[in-house]
C-alpha cells in the first residue's frame, strides 16, 4: 500500500479500499491529464488493509464472469490470481420434484470457460499487487469521511481526522450503507425478497469437473459452484427462519439436509464449512450520480445472488467509468463536471435495468410453486437446452456482455 501524501488536493476520492474502491482506482491510475500528468488518486478506508492474506477452507469466493476475467487481464490483475481460479465449463441447472432441466457449456460458446470462481482475498491480493506500483495513489487508512460539503468546481472532504482534502470527482465505492450516497442525499428503494442465503464451503465424494450446480427447490435457489482443492461454495437460498434452523444444525443433520435438496450430483456431502447467514434482499440508488459524485457498486445497487452478477455488475461500472473519464480527458473537459456525470449514467443504465430486471424475474419465477409458473419455468427450462434464440442471449448475459 502506498503512503498517504501530504497533498491535499486531489482529482479523484474514493470513498472504500475493499473490492471495488481498490479495482476503481487501478482503472484510473494509468489515466492522464492533458499536461501528461497522471490523475491524482486518493482512497479513503476505515479499516486497515490486509495485503498477504492466508486462506483456509472458509474462505468467501466469488464468481466471476467472462468479461470480468478479461477486463481484470486488461488490468494485469488476472496474472497474479489465475493458477488460483476454477474455471466454470458446465452450468447445470435443475428444478427439484419437475422435469426441466438445462445445460450450458462453455465449448459451444466458443470460451474456455464460462467465469471462474474464487477467493475474495486472492482478488484484493492481486489488485493490491498491481496498485502498489502506482506512485499517484494516496490512501487515507485506517480512516473515514466525517462530512462531506460540495462546491461549485469542487467537493470539500473532512476526514475523521479533521483533515481536508479537495476533489473534482468523489466516489462511492463504500458498499450499501455508502456514506457518500448518504452525503449527496440520495435516497434509495429497497425491497425484501423474504429470503436469506446461508453461505459455506463444502466438500463432496464426487469431483465437481468444473461444473457449476444451480439447483431450484421449493424452499429456493441452492447454487453450488466448484472450488479449488475439491471443494464447492454453497449458496443456499432459504426463508429466513429456516435458514437460521439450517445454520445452527450438527453437521451430520446439514450434510443429510443439504443432499435432500441438492441431490445425488455430487455425491455425499462429506465436510461443511463456517455457515454464514444474511438476508437478501434488492437495493437500489434512486440516482447514480449527483453533483461531482458517482456511486460504483453495492453502493448504487445490491441485488439477489441467484445470478451471481452483483460484483460483476459493479466491475462493470468501474470499466465503463473508466470509459467516460478517458473521453473527459481527451477532450480536456472537467472529470467531475455534468457532461461527465451525465454520460456515465446513461452508459449505465440499460446494463443495470436488463441485470436487476433478469435476477428479479428469476426470483419470482423460481420461489414460486403456483402450478403455472412451475409449468413456465420447466418450458423455459427445456428452452435453454433447444433454442438458441433463447440460450445465446441468456449466456451472453451471464458472462457480462
């Protein structure tokens, strides 16, 4: 991590050092201004930063797109992480108790593979790797933004240690409880799906062959996508008070509980992981944008993880603000200015109504049990397997394009 500066004025402030503040600045560090000089970048974190994390079995993953993959290659991030992803080749998709099932896989696309899946630390690991070699990145960590009064050529930022630091352009990469989507009074939607996700790490008697298991069941959506070292990340969709039953189980009573409901495809159920529980639900920013502010992430939109496209759909808010602010720059106009601001929203929003709109639908589709719906569902099902009119835009979406 490189050491704050005694500067005070900078042309970017990225509120949050996590996933998507640290890939945000990396997307602008090579940026330049039209002196030549590269955009000062500052990140503001309120806790410490942990660059050489030890993994274990627990660890939390994420899946990751197609297009992720490539933009993450783009940013030579991919190279220090590859070795430790699995590829997913196979999607498997079933209905539990219905006839409809689907398969999807990555050769008749033309990929390797479809995304791949893995640890969370690894990822900011290897960001951090890459960011470390920019000299016009200042962290302000371990601390926060205390108040935040904007201006009309600039934003005015008072951190928690009273100090004050100036910038054309602030960023909200700080997660659903964003403090800078709080300071530009922005206002959000919410709506409660009545579910919770019971997360954890198992192992299987049978070899996952890099499948990924998406496993529909009366209760909900139960994912299990493949892991190194033979092991599968669960994602177990449930109503909230059964997920907090399943979460205090034995584990003998959750691996017999968990192979009822996902099935023979994996075998025995032979370890469980440290089980998490949270309830889902779908949050969105009523603006994306307002006066020299943009929100990227979790920050403008939390989704449902029946896709696994939240942290992708964020990645694609840092390559498409990257986008606009490399035009900015070409034609020498202000970074935080409202043309800016403006054509960052509008480069947004249809990615962001199609992928909230499909995860939504899905939801509904999939955690209803009224005999038309089911009816629906195994069509759609079956469709997936035999259309491609159907199946190439379907994929095309879930590998980020």
């Amino acid at each position: 991590m490189n050491k704050v500066s005694e500067n005070s004025a900078f042309d970017i402030v990225i509120s949050g050092g996590g996933l998507s503040g640290a890939l945000t600045a990396l997307s602008l560090s090579q940026l330049t201004k039209a002196n030549g000089e590269a955009l000062n970048i500052a990140i503001v974190e309120n806790a410490p930063i942990n660059t050489t994390p030890s993994l274990n079995f627990d660890d939390r993953v994420l899946a990751l797109s197609h297009q992720s993959v490539s933009y993450l290659a783009q940013l030579n991030v991919w190279q220090h992480m590859k070795s430790a992803a699995t590829p997913i080749e196979t999607i498997h998709i079933s209905d539990k108790g219905n006839y409809g099932k689907a398969r999807i896989y990555a050769q008749e696309h033309n990929v390797s593979a479809l995304g791949v899946v893995i640890e969370m630390a690894l990822i900011g690991k290897a960001i951090h790797q890459e960011l470390s070699q920019y000299d016009n990145i200042s962290w302000f960590c371990p601390n926060s933004i205390a108040n935040v009064e904007y201006q009309a050529q600039d934003v005015a930022i008072t951190l928690d240690d009273k100090k004050v630091v100036m910038t054309k352009l602030l960023l909200g990469c700080d997660g659903g409880h964003s403090v800078v989507r709080q300071a530009a009074g922005i206002t959000t939607t919410a709506k409660s799906y009545q579910q919770s996700a019971l997360i954890a790490n198992v192992s299987t008697a049978k070899k996952h062959d890099n499948v990924a298991y998406e496993r529909f069941t009366t209760n909900g959506p139960l994912a299990m996508l493949p892991l190194s070292k033979d092991r599968c990340s669960l994602v177990w969709t449930l109503p909230p008070e059964r997920a907090e039953q399943i979460q205090q189980l034995d584990e003998q009573s959750l691996k017999y509980a968990l192979y009822e409901e996902f099935g023979p495809w994996l075998g025995e159920i032979t370890q469980v992981g440290e089980r998490f529980v949270y309830p889902l639900h779908l949050i969105q920013a009523t603006e994306q944008v307002s006066h020299r502010t943009i929100l990227i992430g979790n920050a403008s939109h939390t989704i449902h993880p029946i896709a696994g496209q939240g942290f992708n759909l964020g990645l694609r808010d840092t390559k498409d603000l990257a986008t606009a602010i490399t035009k900015a720059l070409d034609n020498d106009q202000d970074i935080g200015g409202l043309t800016l601001i403006q054509n960052y929203q509008a480069q947004r929003r249809q990615d962001h109504q199609q992928v909230i709109g499909l995860t939504d639908s899905l939801v509904t589709l999939f955690s209803n049990e009224l005999p038309p719906l089911i009816a629906g569902r195994n069509i759609g099902l079956k469709a997936l397997n035999y259309m491609n009119c159907i199946k190439h835009p379907f994929v095309a979406k879930t590998m980020g394009y």
